[in-house]
C-alpha cells in the first residue's frame, strides 16, 4: 500500500481537476519509454498502480481501475491513458510522449508478434543508468546499439521476469523487480542527470527512425 501520495488534485470550473504532481524537468532522454517514465512517476509521487490509473486515465473514458483489459494494461501502448495528462505529468512535448510508446515505431514489416509486451526487455548498462527505450522492446533487436551488449530479460537478482504491465504487482519496486532490486541504482539520488549523452540518443534514434 502506497501511502503519503505526492500528488494534489485542484477542481477546475469544467468539472475536471488539474493534477499537481512531482517531476524532476530536463531529466528524460530522447525516445525514452513511458514505461520507464511512469516508473520515476511512482517514485517521486509515492503513489501505486490504481492511483496512477485514476489520475491519469482520460475521463472521457469514463473508466475506473478495474475497467482496464490485459492489453490496455500493457505499458507499450497508450491504452485509456490521457495524452494530455501524461504530458502534464512528465513536462514532455506531444512528441515525447508519442515516442515512448512502441507502436509508434512499427512499420508495416513488422508485426506485434515480435514485440516483448509483457516482460520487460532492457541493457544492463542502460537501465543502471535510468533508461529504457521502446526499442529493446522488439524481439529482432538483441543487443544495445549504444553499449553493444546483449539485452537483459530477467532479475539479475532472483531471475524472473519483470513485468511490463501496470498492476501493484509491478510496481512494488518502481523502477525495480517485485523482488525489491533496485534496476536503477540513482534512483534514490536527489539530482538525476540526463541518463544518456546526445550522440547516444542519435544511435537510439538511428535504429528507430
């Protein structure tokens, strides 16, 4: 149970409320995943998966937590999440935000059948330093074009899959394995820097693009 939430909601005149949150600004990196995103979010707001689900789910949904299906659970796509919510919510541009999700990045060569949706795929070198991308994401992508190392695919710590889906069941560790390894050691750092130098985002955007 997550307690002590961070985050304040403020009633605006159209019946909607605007959400007050934390966010560390200037940290996020080009094509960063909002799988990785919404992780930080959960640590610097203290808040679980049903309150990230009913904060920021568009309204016009109409849905509550429980309203969610496997595959809108899967944090490789936008599912009922409101752009505009997560865009407030990470301070990120339309293109950030779009460039988070997976689907943005599929042509029509390759299908969703080679897409890792619900385990999460990632270089070790990478995510110790705060990041993981859409692109490790896809099973014809074996290893890290800005460390050339194989890509990770379990705990290094108790060697289970770690969940790419938003339930409590993953998010016990925000940025960790529900065995509480912490993938991220800087996590706890209270200053993030920008997890990756602009030439190695040109090689993520290289591949991507």
């Amino acid at each position: 149970m997550v307690i002590n939430s961070r985050m304040v909601f403020i009633p605006m005149k159209n019946g909607d409320h605007e959400l007050t949150t934390n966010w560390r600004a200037g940290t996020s990196s080009q094509f960063e995943s909002n799988w990785s995103k919404l992780h930080k979010f959960a640590y610097l707001n203290h808040v679980d998966s049903i309150q990230i689900k009913t904060s920021l789910c568009g309204d016009e949904w109409g849905l509550k937590p429980h309203c969610w299906g496997k595959k809108t659970g899967q944090l490789l796509y936008p599912g009922h999440f409101s752009p505009r919510r997560l865009i407030s919510a990470f301070r990120a541009s339309e293109d950030s935000l779009k460039n988070g999700w997976i689907q943005s990045h599929l042509s029509t060569d390759h299908s969703m059948s080679g897409i890792h949706a619900l385990t999460l795929r990632y270089c070790p070198d990478c995510i110790q330093q705060g990041y993981h991308s859409p692109l490790y994401q896809m099973s014809w992508i074996t290893r890290c074009p800005v460390h050339d190392v194989p890509l990770s695919e379990s705990c290094p710590s108790c060697g289970q899959f770690i969940g790419l889906t938003l339930t409590n069941h993953d998010f016990v560790t925000p940025y960790g394995c529900k065995c509480n390894y912490l993938l991220w050691p800087g996590r706890d750092s209270p200053v993030w820097e920008n997890a990756l130098t602009r030439p190695q985002e040109e090689l993520i955007k290289d591949v991507l693009t």
